[in-house]
C-alpha cells in the first residue's frame, strides 16, 4: 500500500492510494509529491458538505500539469463510487483532463460517479478534512483565509514518532 501525507495549515491528514485501480493516477500524484510540486500551494476551492478542492500551483482552480504533460486519461473503475466523505479523486475539466488537482469529498457524491478517476481515500486525518471543509468562503467558494499544504511526502519519507 501506498501512503501520501499531507500537512495543511490546519493540521495533517494521510491519504492511502488505490494502485491497483488507478496505476497511472497514483503514479501521477506520488510523483508530484516526491517533487515537491504540492508543497506551498493552497485549497483553493472549499464547498460545504461537498468536497475541498487543492493541487493548482496557481490557487486559481485552472492551473497545474501532470508527470505525463499537460493533461492524462481518465481511470474510472466502475468498483469505486462517491459513496462518502473522505474519497481521494481527481479534479478536471472534462473527460481525460487531469492534471495535478484533487478533491476530497465531504459527503456522499454520487452524482460524480464515472465522471472522476477516484485514486484513494482518507486514511486518516478526517478530521482535518472536517475542519477544512468548514472554513468561511465567498460567493465563489474561495476560503477567505488561505489553506495552505506545507508539505505533500511519501509517508515511507517521513520520520515516524517514537
């Protein structure tokens, strides 16, 4: 299994990847993140029992590549849906867009089914999914106070607690 950990502004949260049903995706993302690419970058679009929005070097919601140039094919499996809070996807612009962006969700969202390659889920940290999931916005869904990501590693990467 492969682990991502993701330090935020408002604490820290691991993400556990699906390899076998998104190699390309998951490849993309660790890749990234071993990079670096993730590190500094903000939550740019927060919806209320909907999802949190990061991963666009610009914090615009229109910027960011992937490993593979500017854009990749999708990965549905129909064996993972939007069934919950906490499920890893990407985020685009329409078929075969995805980049470097990625939600999580706040609630079921079946309506996303078969339209976003889901790459993983929460592992643990929901709550700071939660409480980044609750920040003040404006009318268009920006936060109003920056939620930034420190730093995105390879938890194998990083020192464990004694």
């Amino acid at each position: 299994m492969s682990y991502i950990s993701i330090e935020t502004s408002m604490g820290t949260f691991s993400v556990e990847l699906y390899r076998d049903h998104a190699p390309k995706t998951c490849r993309n993302f660790e890749e990234l993140a071993k990079r670096g690419y993730y590190n500094g970058t903000i939550f740019h679009r927060i919806v209320a029992d909907f999802m949190i929005q990061g991963g666009d070097p610009t914090g615009t919601g229109r910027g960011g590549t992937s490993i593979y140039g500017q854009k990749f094919e999708d990965e549905i499996n129909s064996e993972l849906r939007f069934v919950g809070a906490g499920i890893l996807a990407m985020a685009n612009s329409g078929p075969n867009t995805n980049g470097s962006q990625f939600f999580i969700t706040l609630a079921p969202t079946p309506f996303l089914d078969e339209k976003h390659t889901i790459f993983g889920r929460v592992q643990s940290g929901m709550s700071v999914i939660q409480r980044i999931g609750s920040v003040n916005t404006d009318a268009e869904d920006r936060p109003r106070e920056p939620v930034k990501i420190f730093k995105a590693a390879n938890q194998d990467t990083l020192p464990t607690s004694s």
